[in-house]
C-alpha cells in the first residue's frame, strides 16, 4: 500500500471515531492516538526516513494534510459537543416563572420604637414638642440642678456610671429638663426620650440600659389639675379609653408634691385578673408638680411660673403594651420576635 492510501484511510478511520465519540474525553482519546506522541499519524511521520527523497516533500505535504484534516474534524465536533452540554445544562437550570419570588427580607421596627412613636404622636397632638440631650451628661445637671444634693442616696456609684468625679451616663431623661429650663425660652412644653443608664444586672425587668421619656411643662397657673387631666388623657390615649387612672401620693426629689400614676388593668378593666396580679392596677410612671429649688436653679421665677414634670420607662410601656413578658427580648434583636409586633 503506498503512503497515500495508508494515509487516506487512517483519516478515514480517525474520522469515523471523531463521530463516533459522544462526550469530550472520548474525543481527547482520538486525538491522543493519531495525533499524539505515540500517535498513528506521529508514527507515518516517524516512518518519513523510509520513503525516497525525492518523495520526501510531497509525502510530508500529504501527512500535514491528513493532519489538519483530522484537526478540523476534531475541533468541528468538539464544539457541537460543547453546544449540546451547554444546551443540557439549560434545560436543567430552567427558571420556572410561576414560582413565587423570593421575598427579600427586610427588618422590622422594634417594639420600643413602634411605642415611642406612639407616646410622641399623643404628646405632639397636646401641642408638645420632642426634645433631646446628650448621654453623657454633667452630674451637675443629672442631679444637681434637679435637687439632688451632694450625699442623697440617689447618687449612689452602686447606682450610676461614673465617668469621673464631674461626668456620667444619666442615669434619667431629667437632665434635658434642666437644660431646656436654662435656655429661659417659656412656656414648655416638651418630651424627653432617650437612653439611660444604671449599673442594674440584667434579669426579667432590669438591663444596665433602658429608655425613658421625660416630659415637662413650664407656664404661668399650671396646677396639679392640669397634671392630672394630662396624664389621664395620654393613658386613654394609649390604653383605651376605658382606660381610669389612680395617683399615689411619693416622693421624688425634683417635684412637690410627687405621685405615682396607676391605670386601671387594660385587660380585665380593674377586676383583677393575672396581669395586673389581681389588684386591678398597673404602675406605669412618676410625675409631680416641679420644685420650687429646681425652677429657681435653673433660673425661672418660681413665685411667676409653675409647672408638672412626669417620667415613664419607654421598656415598661412596650411590655404593657405588647404583653412580653421578659425585658431581655426587647435587647436581643431577633427578627421573629420583632416581626410580632
Ligand atoms: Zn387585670
């Protein structure tokens, strides 16, 4: 057989494999046994120093053909068999548009939060505005000014976060009082809310972190009247309107005279029942009238203006409200518990 014939039907029998291989490794075997080192086509071409000489060039013509004739049909049909992979693979990764969407999940407000704003809108609608103040406050206005003195119990280090002998973490929203007081523009009428801080461990009802909102109203014939009706219009506000309110006489240093403010039980209407753990009652803030030694501290005539003040824990109103029964929750941040609400 001459070398022409020997070459035509090795591409022949190259040819009928390439179409024969069904994936990509079958095909890589064909090329590595005709075109490969060890290859059949490679050992015709080893074979060159048996033909005549003067055959040489037209016989290496002849293989270099059949070369690149097996070549094209190698690369012809790898590249169908990559289009039918890459067809497989999309009919596998096929989208189904009838599938719901994924719902991008977004946060949720926090029950403080939710409360807060609804504390703000009822004091608002009474013609309050919000006020804040720093965190980091001078003990003269955390205490001091609020008729504090030196040596009161409240001061205690056991109770508040000293920064040094001058500065704290408040330990109240009282010190925005004093500080609204001082800019001397009257009448007020304003809530405070904000963080506080006070060196409590951390169990159902207590964290070292804790809200409240202060409020404060300074004018001319403010009594304990007006007091009254204010507060008993926020709890039908944000209890219901069945909602009665009861004030016990208290103490607090910065009004005279103090109370603390009860409404009656939102969930048995003052029956009793396990809420309000059968007295009917539930506390939820302290206020009184402002003491004279605090206007004048603060440099407001006490003989010309009067005026209420009243404090409330942000937390106590959202476990009321919201019915949780353990403070910690409130710190966590997780979303299905948040999502509640
Ligand atoms: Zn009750």
């Amino acid at each position: 057989m001459d070398m022409k014939e020997r070459l035509q039907e090795l591409a022949e029998a190259a040819g009928k494999r390439i179409s024969e291989s069904e994936g990509l490794e079958k095909l890589n075997e064909v090329r590595v046994a005709y075109l490969g080192k060890k290859g059949e086509l490679t050992a015709i071409l080893k074979s060159m120093k048996d033909v005549a000489p003067e055959e040489r060039p037209k016989v290496g013509q002849l293989v270099n053909e059949t070369r690149s004739k097996i070549e094209a049909l190698l690369d012809e049909s790898k590249q169908k068999l990559e289009e039918a992979a890459r067809e497989e693979k999309m009919k596998q990764e096929v989208i189904d548009v009838t599938l719901p969407a994924k719902k991008a999940k977004i946060g949720h407000r926090h029950p403080n939060t939710i409360a807060l704003e609804e504390v703000e809108r009822i004091f608002i609608g009474m013609g309050y505005e919000v006020v804040e103040g720093p965190e980091v406050e001078y003990a003269d206005y955390n205490f001091t000014k609020l008729n504090i003195p030196e040596n009161h119990p409240a001061r205690d280090e056991q109770d508040t976060f000293f920064i040094n002998d001058s500065i704290l973490l408040r330990s109240q929203t009282s010190p925005v009082q004093a500080r609204t007081m001082e800019k001397g523009k009257l009448p007020i009428r304003m809530i405070a809310p904000g963080r506080v801080f006070r060196s409590d461990e951390v169990d159902a009802t207590h964290s070292p972190s804790f809200h409240q909102i202060e409020g404060l109203v300074i004018d001319k014939n403010i009594t304990f009247a007006d007091l009254k009706g204010t507060l008993q219009e926020f709890a039908q506000e944000l209890f219901g309107p069945e909602t009665k309110t009861k004030f016990r006489p208290h103490h607090f240093p910065f009004t005279e005279p103090s109370a603390e403010v009860d409404v009656s039980c939102f969930k048995c209407g003052g029956k009793g029942c396990r809420f309000c753990k059968g007295s009917g009652w539930i506390e939820i803030l302290g206020c009184g009238m402002v003491h004279p030694n605090v206007l004048s501290m603060c440099g407001i005539d006490p003989e010309e203006y009067t005026g209420f003040a009243f404090g409330v824990g942000l937390e106590r109103i959202a476990l009321l409200k919201y019915e949780i029964d353990d403070m910690r929750l409130l710190y966590e941040n997780d979303i299905r518990f948040l999502k509640q609400f």
